[in-house]
C-alpha cells in the first residue's frame, strides 16, 4: 500500500482527482446522460497520522479547519480517530462527489460541462438511432472545438443532408446558409461520422466534379479537329471513337504534353492508380494496341506498373530499368515513403530496377531524365519521333 502520510489533500487539490474522472468518463457521460447522474468519484483527503499531528499540530488544525468551511460540491465524510496523545478527534477522510454536475463543479469544469451537454444533445436530436449518442460522443474531441458560429454550421449540415439523402446536388449547390465548399472539405471527417453513425453509410447524396486526366493525341488524324492536348473524365476518354495502334500511358501529366509527335499514337496521363480504371477502355483492352507504361523509378511506379499490368498483361515498361536508374541517379532524391506492396509480375529487368531503387531508398522523377536521352529510348521502343 502506498504511504499517504503527509500527503493531506486541501479542497483546491481535489479538483486534480475530480479532472482525471472527467477525462476518462466524459464520453461515457455523453453516450448516457441518465448513468452519468448516479455517477460518483471518491477522493480520499490522507487525514494527518498521529505522528504528523504530535510533529505540527497547528498544521494538522488548520487543514482540519479548511474542510470545516468547505462549501464546495460534494459532501464531505468525517471519521474519528483515537489517538492515546491527543484522544478521540473527528478528521475529514473523504470527499465523495455524486452526478456528472458535482464532479465536473469540483474540477472546475462546470461550464464546459453545461456547454458539451447542450451540444451533445442537439447532435443526439439529429437521429433517433439506439447507438447514436455513442456515435456523438466518440466525436466530442471535434465538436467540442468548434467555434459556436461552426457548431450551427455543423448542425445546419448534418441536418440537411439527413433530411435530403439523395440530393444529388454538387457541393457548391447545397442550400445551407454559411456553409460553402471550403467548409465542407475542412469538416467532412466529422460530417461523415455523423451521417454514417445516422443512416449506416458515409454517402452524403451529393455529387463532387470527378478529376480530369489528360490525353495528348501525337497523331493529329486520330481525331481531326480535336486539340492536340485536352482533358476528360475516365468515362469520357473511354468512350472516345479511337483506335490507335500505340498508347502511352504516364505517370505524371507533364510528360504527356512534352511527348513529340508519334505516329498512330496516344499519350494518357495515368494519374498515379488511374491507370486500373485506363486498362478497361474498350479501345485499348479489347484492342490491338501496343501499350506502354513510363512511371516513375520509385518504389510506387513498380507497384503502378505491376497492377496495370495485371489487367493488361501485354502492357511493357519504358525507360524504368537499372541502366536508366544507374544513370541518372545524382538526379534522383530520397523516397520519403516507400510502397509497402510487393509487385509480383515484373519482368527480370524491372525487378532488378526495383531492388536498385529500394536499395538506394531514392526516387527518379520520370520528370528528371535529360530529354535527349527519353528521345533515344523512345526511338528504341519503336516510338520514334514523326
């Protein structure tokens, strides 16, 4: 048993006990507002020993006489102690606190009590769900930290999109007063958490503007008329009434533009993952095209590489080989977060470039390799240049 003595609590040092109750009971006092009111918190005061009383009786009276004038929350529990020295004396031993409104009082935390209780349920009146109360109190840690001004703001929008599930509107089209796009996006966490513990699924019933990828015809008679370099969504560019006889898909959008024109050919910024959705365009699953993938020399282009190739296995890599690598490697710079995901259908000499990249732990930008020497390889593909 620990040794208390000479540890006597004064009334401003419970409130430190009572703050530890109410970081590790608030959400349990917001999932149930009825079991938080039978809740209690005993705090032993570590009354003087004998000893310590024989040593420094005016301290042990005047700690005596502070519980004597408490006036606090709480009810403070008295216990007599025969001492042969000084006889039978009466000491406070404990101070018990009882409903979530004492202790919360007693750690100072009232008024932030009354306020989260307030809120918490305004969010609890959003949905009628059993589980929904434990739902808003998993989130307390960001409701809490709103301003006022964003609270009404978050009850505005919850409320909304509870009441209009299948809007279909886009973000910018939400009739909610001081709610805008920026908002949204900076809150869609909690939005989410509060929609989803509602209604069981984080669709909100509104549409978002899908990306756009760019696609660079290299030969103008693909699709005369059309600009060289434009941008669509995947549904578009799969609908394209195309049928070139090579398809270049990149990684980064920069090199679709500084592609030369090559014959019968098409180049696809990939965006990263991208390239999964790419690999079911009719025209170039069910076709006859040569397809070529350039991604990056890091760790996440192998990866790019491996999953697109899984949906296209004749696909084959450009200039992501280790004498590529080995060449320009003073370009490259550190890979800050390495793919976990183990490819499993390199070829030899893209497994060799990934274990040099892994090795090295850098990354070359497909950006980064001299033009002159992309054109060589490119012409060595058999994508020369028109």
């Amino acid at each position: 048993m620990a040794n208390t003595e000479g540890r006597q609590l004064s009334p401003a040092q419970t409130a430190d006990r009572a703050g530890t109750a109410v970081r590790s009971r608030l959400r349990q006092w917001l999932t149930d507002p009825i079991a938080a009111q039978t809740d209690s918190v005993s705090i032993g005061l570590h009354p003087p020993t004998e000893r310590l009383v024989a040593v420094d009786p005016d301290a042990a009276r005047a700690w005596v006489r502070l519980w004597q004038n408490y006036t606090g929350p709480g009810v403070v529990g008295w216990e007599p102690r025969r001492w042969p020295s000084f006889g039978t004396q009466d000491v406070p031993v404990r101070l018990r606190l009882t409903g979530v409104e004492e202790i919360c009082r007693s750690a100072g935390a009232g008024a932030r009590w009354q306020r989260l209780r307030t809120r918490r349920d305004a969010l609890a009146a959003l949905a009628a769900a059993d589980h929904f109360p434990a739902v808003v109190a998993k989130n307390v840690k960001r409701w809490e930290s709103l301003s006022d001004i964003d609270f009404t703001r978050l009850l505005a929008t919850a409320s909304w999109l509870l009441t209009h599930p299948d809007s279909g509107l886009l973000i910018r089209q939400l009739p909610i007063e001081g709610v805008d796009t920026k908002w949204l996006a900076a809150h869609r966490g909690l939005v989410d958490s509060l929609v989803l513990g509602a209604t069981g699924s984080t669709d909100l019933g509104i549409r978002t503007l899908p990306p756009l990828y760019e696609i660079a015809l290299l030969d103008d008679a693909i699709l005369p008329g059309m600009p060289r370099v434009f941008a669509a969504t995947i549904d578009s560019l799969a609908a394209l009434p195309v049928a070139p006889s090579r398809v270049v898909i990149l990684e980064n959008r920069e090199g679709v533009h500084a592609l030369p024109p090559i014959a019968d050919t098409i180049a696809l910024h990939g965006g990263g993952n991208a390239v999964t959705s790419m690999a079911h365009f009719g025209w170039l699953a069910d076709a006859d095209a040569d397809v070529v993938y350039w991604g990056d020399l890091d760790t996440h282009g192998f990866v790019i590489l491996d999953r697109l190739r899984r949906r296209l296995p004749h696909v084959r890599s450009l200039l992501m080989d280790p004498a590529t690598f080995q060449r320009w490697t003073h370009l490259a710079i550190p890979e800050p977060a390495p793919a976990t995901e183990a490819p499993t259908i390199l070829t030899a000499t893209e497994q060799q470039a990934l274990a040099d990249v892994r090795a090295a732990s850098l990354r070359l930008e497909q950006e980064r390799i001299p033009w002159a020497y992309v054109l060589e390889r490119l012409a060595a593909a058999g994508l020369a240049p028109t």
